[in-house]
C-alpha cells in the first residue's frame, strides 16, 4: 500500500494558497471559458453541484481564471511513517482545458522540468533530456493529478463525467456525497471514479474516496483529506491534501503515504502555449 520506492525517488513532482435522495445520474460535457453558467447535471446532482462551486467562490470567479501557478511540496512516507522522499516546486497549468502541466524544481543542484502536452509526458535535467520512461510515470501520474484535485469542485461542470447525488452519509457526520465517475472521452484523471464527501455546514470538500488506476500502487482505494482551506483571488481552496490507503466505506485501513502542500496561489498569468509543449530536444531534433 506504499508507493514503490524506485519511483518514490525519481519522483520530483508534484502537488495550498491563500481552506438521501433517490440517485439521479447525468453526464457532464465540457465547459469552455467563455461559458456564461456552468454545464450542470440535472437534478438534485445538480443542485448540490452549483452550491459547492458556490462555496468555493463562485462559477463567475472561477471562469475568469485563465491559468494557474502554485508552489508545491510533495512528501511521501514510507510504511514506518518515515519520509521517504521529498519535491518542492513551481506546478504552472492552463485551466478549463485539457490538461496541461509544466512543473519547475525548487533548491536541486541540477533543476529538473517536467511537462505534460495533454498526450506526452517529458523530463529535462540541467536542461537535458532524460528518455527513460519508466522515469516518467510516476511524475506524469503527479502532474495530472495535481491540476485535477486543484480544480474541483469547478471541474464536476467542466470534464466529460457523471455526476450522482448520494445523499447524506450514514455516519454521525451525515456528509453530502456525490459520486463522479469519468466517461470515456474524458481526459486523464488519477482514477475512474471519486466520492466526494461535502461538509453540510459550509459545503467545501471534506475528503474523498477515489478508485485510482495508477499501474504503479498495490492498493486502489484511496482518501484524500482536504486541510486549511484559505482564500485564493475569492477561490477558496485546500492548502493540504493528506492521502491514505481505505476500503470501500472510506475508512482508512493504513498509515499516511503521501502529504502534499499546495502554496502560492497565483491566477491569469498569462502562459504562452509554447511553455506547456513537449521541447523537441526531448525527441531527438532540435531545441530551437
């Protein structure tokens, strides 16, 4: 239930800012940032939907965010609950497309750039490539996964998914749950399909139980506990997420793996598309 520890130290990537109803089930299409309203489910999944996005600052807010920027550590532990390994830098995504991710090292001897084109992912060290693709597989799972747990709940009315309403959990906590599952044409996500369990007092994402494909894990239910929700230009966003191995009631069943820190929130930077495509020194041709 630990994430393997060849991959754990090639890893350099990747992950705050400024904290029952009967099921109805209805696909989401795209979204495009010139949307007037967001592409909402039908139905109670739908209800539920506006008033998290609404919690979280508003699909207004959020739209006229073009891009994003934010400084990011990601620890993982090993099964004694020691640090096994550590990254820290500068995560860099256009928003409300497919995904794409440029990731900048902070504080290594040899700086490290990771992308991902939305098709390809690439690594350059000190400026050179590095071709090894089992080098890659654990920061292009980071890199994705990062842009997506950054865009909810937004994205439950922007990515091609079903949406459905849950209702409230039987727990003393009764949280509002809906569960997202990705369609087929959807880009690529962490896993297939999440639960995300809704504090019913302020309707911000407590935590979330995801089935994640990573070839890499031994273990594939996972939840994430959403920390120290801060304000970010009006977006309220999580600054910790905390992922631990579970089972299928969202209980944990293993010690913490990974602790990531998202900080430094910075929106409508102005990227140029050149920044997010794979350099062709990566492919063997020229780098101009």
């Amino acid at each position: 239930m630990r994430i393997p520890s060849v991959l754990a130290a090639i890893m350099v990537s990747c992950v705050a800012c400024e904290r029952a109803p009967e099921p109805v089930a209805t696909a989401v299409t795209p979204a495009s940032s010139s949307a007037a309203a967001p592409r909402l489910p039908s139905g109670t999944a739908g209800a539920l939907v506006q008033r998290a996005i609404d919690a979280a600052g508003g699909w207004e807010r959020w739209i006229a965010k073009r891009d994003v920027a934010f400084v990011t550590t990601f620890t993982v532990y090993n099964a004694m609950g020691d640090a096994s390994s550590e990254s820290i830098g500068v995560h860099k995504s256009p928003l409300h497309t497919t995904p794409r991710v440029r990731f900048e090292s902070l504080g290594l001897a040899e700086p490290i750039t990771l992308g991902f084109d939305g098709k390809e992912a690439w690594m350059l060290r000190a400026g050179l490539p590095v071709y090894e693709p089992a080098r890659m597989v654990l920061p292009r799972f980071n890199m994705i996964s990062n842009i997506f747990w950054f865009s909810l709940p937004f994205s439950l009315a922007e990515l091609p998914m079903t949406v459905v309403d849950l209702g409230e959990s039987g727990d003393d906590h009764h949280w509002l749950r809906l569960k997202v599952t990705m369609n087929a044409d959807a880009p690529e996500a962490p896993g297939d399909w999440f639960i995300l369990y809704l504090d019913p007092r302020d309707v911000l994402i407590d935590h979330i139980l995801g089935h994640i494909t990573a070839s890499f894990l031994n273990h594939s239910l996972w939840l994430g506990q959403w920390l120290d929700y801060q304000d970010c230009d009006g977006i309220k966003k999580e600054r910790r997420r905390q992922f631990f191995p579970a089972d299928a009631e969202a209980a944990i069943v293993g010690n913490l793996v990974v602790d990531q820190l998202v900080e430094d929130v910075r929106f409508n930077n102005n990227f140029a598309e050149q920044l997010f495509r794979k350099p062709l020194k990566t492919s063997g041709g020229s780098s101009t």
